[in-house]
C-alpha cells in the first residue's frame, strides 16, 4: 500500500469464516493502515436491500416499467428492417432515470463522456 497503488477492495461472503466476519476485517485494515490508507465498509446486499417499497415506490417502479417498455418498443418499430433489428445507433442503449425531476433515457454514449471512473 505505501506504493502507487491508490485503492483496494475486500470482497467477502458472508458465510466465508465464521471468525473473518466484515467488522473484523475493517478492524484490522483500520489499525494496520493507520498514516497510509483508511477503511470503509460498504455491504452491497444491505443498500440493495432497500427495506419496505413505499405505495410511491411502487407506482414510480410501475411508471419507469411502463415508460422503458414503450421507449424499447417504438425503438424496436424504428429500427426493424427485413426481418433483422440494427442498433448501431448511439441511443439504442440508454438508462432511464430522473433528470432535472424529469423521467429522460440517456443513451450510455452520453452517459460515459460524463461519468467520474475514477
């Protein structure tokens, strides 16, 4: 770690160790690294987890569905010639999502001159 390397990643399972658990290994990076890299913890099952959908939930998850099937659809109809579908546009893969409170498909072109890799 005192080289050029910038970061680092653990990744465990859950059931790995009965010993090795997250917070031990947080433990042990923290003291060990103190003055040349810090920890965190960060897992991923619990944030993808999101506790209970509310009614708003819902309906907005039912909305962006109904919208990307229709966007697939009319995309489908524009690019469906003899029997064979071309997608060597930029916009034939976008994500949808809110910008500006607004539900917008961003093609991943757009999305990659603006995305931080780093």
């Amino acid at each position: 770690m005192k080289t050029d390397i910038q970061r680092g990643l653990v990744l465990r399972n859950e059931k790995c160790h009965e010993h090795y658990t997250t917070e031990f290994l947080y433990n042990l990076y923290s003291s060990e690294g103190k003055g040349i890299f810090d920890c965190r913890i960060n897992v991923l099952g619990h944030l993808q987890q999101g506790g209970v959908p509310t009614t708003l939930d819902r309906n907005y998850g039912t909305k962006l569905g109904v919208k990307a099937v229709l966007w697939m659809s009319e995309k489908l109809r524009e690019v469906y010639r003899k029997g064979r579908v071309f997608t060597n546009s930029g916009d034939s893969a976008c994500v949808i999502g809110l910008r500006k409170k607004v539900v917008a498909f961003s093609p991943v072109t757009e999305l990659k001159k603006v995305t931080d890799f780093e």
